[in-house]
C-alpha cells in the first residue's frame, strides 16, 4: 500500500504544502480564517510490478544452480510472485566448458505440485527445449497469457534441462 499525506496552511499571503509519506493513509489538513478542515483519503496500490519497465524483479538468485548433465533435474522455484500481463522471464546463465550443447526447458508446476511444459518458449526442439548460445549470459522468455495465468494459479515453475549453470532469475 502507498499513501501520501500533505498539510496544506491557508492564509490570504500564499498557501503552505508540507509533503509527508505515511506508508497506510493519505491526509490533508487545511487551516482557514476562523476555522479548519481535516481529510483523510486512504488508497491501495497493487505492487506486482514495477512502475519502471527497465527494472527487473528477482524470482530466485542464490547459490549457482548446475543443471549438469542430468534431465530429470531442475531448477524448482515454489515462490513466484504474480505475474502481470506480458511477463518476460529473464534468466541469467553460465555456460561451462565440456558440453556439446546447452538448453533450457521451462515449465510451470500446477495444483497437484506436476511439471507441465509451458508453450511461450519458440524455435524449441522435439523435446520443447530451446537452444541457449554459450556465448551470451542471459536468455529472455516472453511469456503468452496461457502460461501466465498457469503460473499465477499454480505453485511456481521449474527450469530444467542440460549444461548450463543459472545465476538468477527475475522477471519484467
């Protein structure tokens, strides 16, 4: 929640603005000739993304995530935030010497904790698995309603799949 307050001192001169910041309320008081006037405006502000669309809000970062060579593993993130409408995901990644090849493979986890295959991600291979360049440290998603509203209603998502190592994850 935001609100703000102010306290506004009314003369015949100039008036006076006094800005305060109250995180649960807003209030304005006016002090007139021969008498005054309190306000009090409360406002909910919904906080699940940021009002800069530069800035990036973290999902997961911690300790380096290995996804190594083992497929049935993944990078499992119970706690997403909920998502707003056109969410890109953006994970940061290595991608270590001694692997042919690299991929992601992304998935979202339902109600009954099972990992289904998102259907954002394109140019995916016959597995669903997108092909990540060793030369970059970042592949962006651009999620489709479907998947978002799969995220939003279930218990998180997973990143899994093969070689790389993943630093963060944060969403835009």
């Amino acid at each position: 929640m935001l609100a703000m307050a102010a306290t506004v001192a009314c003369n015949q001169e100039e008036p006076v603005v006094t800005p305060e910041l109250d995180l649960n309320k807003a209030t304005a008081s006016v002090d007139a000739e021969g008498g005054s006037v309190a306000l009090e405006v409360t406002s909910n502000v919904d906080w699940t993304a940021s009002a800069d669309p530069a800035v990036k809000e973290t999902i997961w970062a911690g300790d380096s995530f290995d996804l190594g060579s083992d497929w049935s593993q993944g990078l499992q993130i119970n706690s997403v935030p909920r998502l707003p409408e056109d969410a890109r995901i953006h994970v940061v990644y290595e991608a270590p010497a001694g692997y042919d090849y690299y991929q992601f493979k992304f998935c979202y986890i339902d109600q009954n904790w099972g990992w289904n295959a998102m259907t954002s991600p394109v140019d995916v291979n016959e597995y669903g698995c997108v092909m990540l360049d060793p030369q970059k440290t970042e592949y962006v998603l651009a999620l489709n309603d479907e998947d978002i509203a799969a995220i939003n209603a279930g218990k998180g998502m997973v990143i899994q799949e093969y070689g790389a190592v993943i630093t963060k994850v944060s969403y835009k």
